[in-house]
C-alpha cells in the first residue's frame, strides 16, 4: 500500500552538506518528499520528539546532538514507505548497517548516525503531526 513515513537527516549530515545526496538516495529507493524543512530545534523539542527514549542511558547525549545543528524534516510518500525507508536508511549503528545504505556511506556513530526515519504507522503519523502541518505536506 502507499504509505507515508516521516524523515529527518541529522545535524552532522547537515554539517557536511549531504542533504541533498541523501535525498536522492531516498528518491532513487522510490520514495518521494512530499514535505521538507529545514529546521534547528531546541533542547525541548528533542526532548519532545524523543520522549520515548526519556529514560536511556544516550537521552542527553541524543537530545544535545538534535539541538546542536540545522535538521532536515522530511514526509516520504511511495509503497511500503516505512519499511522501504528502513532498509535503505540501514542498521541504526553504522558498523552493522549493509553496503549501499545511507548510514553504511554516511553515518559516523550510533549517535552521529545522519538520518531518523519512523518505526512503524503509528510512530509514523505521530511524528509527521509533530513536525508538519497538514497543508504543508503535498502529495
Ligand atoms: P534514531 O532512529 O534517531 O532514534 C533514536 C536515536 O538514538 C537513534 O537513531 C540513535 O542515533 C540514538 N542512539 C541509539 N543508541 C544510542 C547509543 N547507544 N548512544 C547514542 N545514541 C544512540
């Protein structure tokens, strides 16, 4: 089915100019951007859109990271977009992540790991309504 999936490339991704190789990447995996901002969050809005992770041992070293730099918030539309997003994002630590995804070409850590993309649906819609207004995304 066609789903959407919310998107973020991370401040040292952003650092090193790579929003737009990340972006085709994402496109040329099927996906399209049907919303983009670039944004730098606070301290509290990490917190906010990571409150799941509140009681890791990596919550303020995450959330410092968030907040250090500009991110690139990002709604993806195309078949299958979570999983599809998954795979081509890779093993959330870069050492373990396969040839060819963006964290395997581009991440520098398991924090500094360049691009956030949603789990499942229901994460999926929590945080597209985090980020985006409804007008803001067209399909
Ligand atoms: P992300 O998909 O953005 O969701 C939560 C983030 O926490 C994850 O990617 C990692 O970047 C980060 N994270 C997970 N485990 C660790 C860890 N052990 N140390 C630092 N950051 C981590």
């Amino acid at each position: 089915a066609i789903e959407r999936t919310f998107s973020m490339i991370k401040p040292d991704a952003t650092a090193r100019n790579l929003t737009g190789a990340i972006t085709q990447m994402l496109e040329e995996a099927g996906l399209r951007v049907v919303a983009s901002k670039r944004v730098w969050m606070s301290k509290r809005q990490a917190e906010a859109f990571y409150a799941v992770h509140k009681d890791r041992p990596f919550f303020q070293e995450l959330t410092e990271f968030m907040s250090s730099g500009p991110t690139v918030v990002q709604v993806l539309e195309g078949e299958n977009a979570i999983a599809r997003n998954r795979e081509i994002m890779g093993a959330t630590n870069p050492a373990e992540a396969a040839e060819g995804t963006i964290r395997k070409k581009f991440a520098k850590s398991i924090g500094e790991n360049s691009v956030h993309g949603s789990d499942a649906p229901e994460t999926a819609a929590e945080e597209i309504a985090f980020w985006f207004a409804g007008c803001e995304i067209v399909g």
